[in-house]
C-alpha cells in the first residue's frame, strides 16, 4: 500500500495504492494523521489505483469521516472500482460517503 498526500488551501487529496488489507492499516493509520490535523477542508480519497479494502481500510475511512464531520469538513472518495464498491455496498458505506466517479 502507497499513500500520497497533497495538500492545498482548501483540499487535502489521499491517493491510495494497492491493497488496503490489515496488515498495510497499521501503517495507513500513521501516514493519515496530517489528514486528520486539516479535516476541516475538503478531503479527497482518490481510489482509482485501490484494488482492495478489508475491514480495517474502511476504519481508517471512518476515522477520516468522524474528524471531518467533528471539524466541518467534507469527504469525497473518488473512482472506486466495481470490487470496491460492492464492498461499499454491502456495509453501507455508499451512504455514508460522497461517491464521485470521473
């Protein structure tokens, strides 16, 4: 798994890469603490190089949507691909998240 961040004034956008499985969380936890620090502005989570999620990659999705919505941020997860968005609908995860493919 591979996280880049890229900050601007009013957006940070996390790019996934690879799979977010168990064991790749522990280190997804750590690289996201400067998203959490700025969850007041747009935050992007670009999926579109994400070929899989387990339970604990949605945490880490969750944690992101709890620190914007405690700071008056706003989530968008772009370009899941058809596995990921099962998964998404199957957890409620769909409505949960702003969803933009595109």
């Amino acid at each position: 798994m591979e996280i880049n961040i890229n900050k601007t004034d009013s957006t940070v956008t996390v790019e996934f890469i690879g799979r977010l499985d168990t064991p790749s969380s522990l280190e997804a936890s750590k690289a996201i603490e400067p998203v959490l620090e700025d969850a007041g502005k747009t935050i992007i989570l670009e999926c579109k190089d994400m070929s899989y999620i387990s339970s604990s990659g949605l945490r880490i999705f969750l944690t992101i949507r709890k620190a914007a919505a405690a700071k008056g941020g706003k989530v968008i997860v772009k370009n899941i691909g058809d596995d990921i968005r099962n998964v998404f609908m199957m957890t409620g995860f769909l409505n949960l998240f702003e969803i933009q493919n595109g």
